[in-house]
DNA sequence: TAGATTGTTAATCGATTAACAATC
DNA sequence: TAGATTGTTAATCGATTAACAATC
C-alpha cells in the first residue's frame, strides 16, 4: 500500500476473508486468529494482518478477532451492504447464465434489468425480470438509474454500447467480453471475467 | 522471473499479446514494435520486451517483431495448437452457457464430454456432445482420458469430484466454484473462474 | 551511415514476509 | 503473571520500469 491506494490484491483477499468468515460465523465460531484464517486460506498470517490494517486496527492483541466484527467491518470495505443497481446486456446463453447464477443479492446488487437486441429473446423473463429490447435502455436508466452493467455481448459492440451507458451515468462494469474496456475508458471502474485467458493459461501450466 | 519459473502475470499477459496479434495478423500486419504493442495493450514496452525475452529472442534489433513469427512462439508457449481433451461436469445453467460459450476450439481444447448427476438432463445433447449421467464417468475417463475438467458444480461436491478426477488421470482444473482447491490440490493445475470475487471487487471500486 | 528498436542490465518500486514490541 | 496474538516496523523478495549498448 502506497498512500491510502489499496491494490486490486488485497480486496481479492478481502473478499475470501469474508467468505470464510461468514461460513464459520454460521456455525458458531465467535473469535478467530490470524494464524487460522492463514491455515484455511493459503495465505500468510502476516499477510491478513497487513491486509486488515490496512483498513484499521479490528483485532484484540493477544485474544484474535471477533468474527462478526471482522465480518462487519470487511463488509463495510467491500461495501457489501450498499444497495447497488445492475443491468445485463446481452441475453444469450450466457447473458442468461449470468442473470440466474450470480449471487447478486448476497453481495449488495440487485438486478434490475436485462437488455438485448433481438426481439426473440425480449418480452421473456429471466430471474422475475423481463427481457427488453435495447431501445428501451435509455428510458429505462433514466427512470432507474443502474450503477453497473453486466456485459454480455460481443465484443465489437463495447464500445458504442459503454459509451452509451456511461453516459447515462453507469458507474462499474463486468465485462464479460474480449474487449479491452481500460484503453478507452481508464476511469471506469472494470472487473473483467476472461474465458480465453483462462483457458490459455491453465493450457500453459499442463505443460510446465 | 526467477530461475525460469515464470508468473501467472506474465502468461496473462502473453494470452493478450496472443489475441492481439491474432486481430493484427487477419488485417494484414507483418511487423510490430514493443511501442505499437504498448500502444495497443495498455502495458508498457519495456515489460513486452521482458515478457518476451524470458522465452527467447523472437524480434529484431532495428525492425521489431515479425507478426507471424510472434504468434507461432507465443501459441507453442502457451501450447494453443496442442490437443487437450476437456469434460465438464454440472450441466445446469452455468455449466450450459460455459459449454456452448468458451472458445475451446482457439485454445486448442476439444470438450469430448458432458457428465450430470441430474436423469432429467442426461440424454439431452449440447454442442453435439450427449450429457452423460455421473455414473458413467469412470468408463468415460478410463476409455477417452481427458487432461481437464471444467466444474460447474455446487461447492459442496468439489472435493469428492475432483478427488475422483484425479485419479482419473485428470490434470488441470477450470474452477467456477466457490471451493478453493490450492489447499487441498496443491500440485494439480488450477484457474479459477470467481464471480463472487468480481462483484465484491467492483463493489470496492464503485466507493473510490 | 543514420535511425530504429531489440535484448539485457541496473534502478526503482511495490508487495510479501519476518520480527518483535505492545498489550490483552 | 504467563501466554497468546495483534499492530507495525524493518528486511526481503519479486516485478516493473528505465536506460542504453548492441545491432539490424
């Protein structure tokens, strides 16, 4: 850490600290140590204290951290608890994956509306929530003011499409295309989810 | 890099270097410099050249890369024209949109097999291949030796599966669980596909 | 030859790990 | 008090960037 400016890294950990902890709290456990988070996690007991200081001082010496605080406090970072609007675009096999697999719920987003441009696909309903036409999207974020839009699309309509949204005021994307979306758009917020390079990096590793 | 061992970072990096180049190649581009990959990645030229030069020579000092040659190298690294079978395990959904959406052809994976536990989705065919009931998974493996599974199943099922796998001869793993297999599945190769990292991470971002 | 750009070494930067005093 | 474990500083390690000689 660098003034204040925390790395992608450390909210990555962060985030498998609240999984974990939210799954012993669920069966009872009221304190944990660091050295026990490391054992379960992978990760170094130095290192989750690092990563939590960073944020503030939410253990005890000598006693650990109390799991609901630490479970608290980390969901305040994530902002977990925020109420966060999304839309999809793209409703395809996997646009429709997305819209019925992600935990939107658990993680503070709700899923508001879902958008594609062929007119077979809209009119249906995906999660409760009906599938509309794309000429419908400007209207419709206007009336409901979505702060992240799920892409899933192909890739040569990114870019018009992003253009478009952050206009009418999207905040953060998840990009589930092959378009490079941090060129264009630096200041964005990006999470990207990459198929190919996953699949070409674990067809690297088989051959190490 | 250190003695040889090369970064997850840097193979990420190759796979887009990869992809680009592909891109450049079909319109009709020989020659590329650092400087123009740069230009065009986002990454900085001093680290392609660094990327580069960990596997080898591949430019020309004066001129640059040839384009063709540059992709010939960077696919034998990350054996993109190597032949790897691939099953994958959970057809709901996810696992649907996964088979029917990732380029496995590209990458040089072929998906020679669909396994579910569900009789309701067994018989059912998705991209030409028959979904298989778990059952039959033994046979399967023994007869048609797949080096990768791809998991679309509940959390809660990894380990007994991929223990199984394991001693199928299954050597690589794409994980859309939430289960974390470095702890108990140290040496097989790994990439996790997390949603719930992704949203949590945009989460953060979104309070900058 | 002059200009361009690689390959490669050295410098910098950031992230992880180790160590230990503080303190519960 | 003695034992445990945090918070935090210092040391180490690795990755990125800068610089430039080599050379096409």
């Amino acid at each position: 850490m660098k003034n204040g400016v925390i790395s992608s890294q450390v909210i990555k950990r962060l985030s498998k600290y609240y999984r974990l902890l939210s799954d012993l709290s669920a069966v009872g456990v009221k304190k944990i140590s660091s050295k026990t988070i490391a054992e379960k996690t992978g990760f170094t007991a130095s290192q989750i204290r690092q990563d939590l200081n960073a944020f503030g001082g939410f253990g005890q010496q000598g006693y650990g951290y109390n799991t609901d605080i630490l479970i608290c406090e980390i969901g305040q970072i994530l902002r977990i608890n925020t109420h966060k609007k999304a839309i999809l675009i793209g409703v395809g096999n996997l646009g429709r994956a997305v819209a019925l697999h992600l935990e939107f719920e658990a993680s503070g987003y709700s899923l508001i509306g879902l958008f594609d441009k062929k007119e077979s696909v809209t009119g249906t309903v995906v999660r409760n929530t009906p599938v509309r036409h794309i000429s419908r999207l400007d209207e419709f974020c206007r009336e409901n003011r979505p702060e992240v839009a799920i892409l899933c699309i192909p890739k040569e309509e990114v870019p018009i499409i992003a253009d478009h949204l952050i206009r009418l005021g999207v905040k953060g994307f998840i990009n589930f295309t092959q378009y490079d979306m941090s060129l264009r758009y630096g200041s964005v917020a990006v999470e990207n989810i990459n198929f190919w390079d996953s699949l070409t990096t674990l067809s690297y590793k088989l051959g190490e």
